[in-house]
C-alpha cells in the first residue's frame, strides 16, 4: 500500500466525527480556486478537494492547467496525479480504468 493508500484508509476508517473534521481541514488547504481550471461554475457550488471528494458532478470544464502538484494536499496525501476535477478522484480513476 502506498502513502497515499495509507492517508485515504486512515480518513476512511475514522469514526464520522473524526472523518468530517478531517475532511473540512484538507478543504481549508485546498487551492483549487487559484486555478485557471476552476470555473464559475465551481465556485457558485462551493465545490473544492476533488482529490478526495471526486470529480465535479454536474461542471463542464475547459483545461487551463492544475495547480493540485503545488497543493499542499498533494505532499499530504501522497498524491501523484492532477485534474481531479475532471478525471475523479484516485479511486475514481482506479475504478474507470478497470471498467467498474
Ligand atoms: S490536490 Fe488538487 S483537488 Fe486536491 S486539495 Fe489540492 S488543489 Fe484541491
Ligand atoms: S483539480 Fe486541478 S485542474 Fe481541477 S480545479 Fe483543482 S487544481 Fe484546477
């Protein structure tokens, strides 16, 4: 299991208390809002830490570059890839490629 296995099961197993607290502190570090990719639409939701919530549900988006490489999520979680907003989170994208 890989470091950032390690930091997604940790979250995941914690009690739903522990979890929330968890997650709202990784939103607080997320800089997707500085991003040329993050649109209007994004922003009128609220919608932030695609890496661990997924990809955005219902936004279209044009690529316009990633800042996620900078993030301090990144170094955090272990983190490798980039446009989780669009390609889903790792899970996420684990699942596409296997067809699930
Ligand atoms: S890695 Fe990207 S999606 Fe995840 S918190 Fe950072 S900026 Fe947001
Ligand atoms: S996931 Fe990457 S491309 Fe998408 S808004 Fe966040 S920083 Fe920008």
């Amino acid at each position: 299991m890989n470091s950032s296995e390690v930091f997604l099961q940790k979250i995941a197993g914690s009690d739903a208390t522990a979890r929330a607290g968890d997650i709202d502190r990784l939103h607080e570090l997320c800089i997707c809002n500085s991003c040329l990719t993050y649109n209007e639409c994004m922003r009128e939701k609220g919608e932030l830490l695609f890496c661990i919530r997924g990809r955005s549900p219902s936004c279209t988006f044009e690529k316009k570059g990633c800042t996620c490489p900078t993030c301090p999520v990144t170094k955090l979680a272990g983190l490798s890839r980039t446009y989780f907003c669009i390609r889903g989170s790792k899970q996420e994208q684990r699942s596409t490629a296997q067809g699930l």
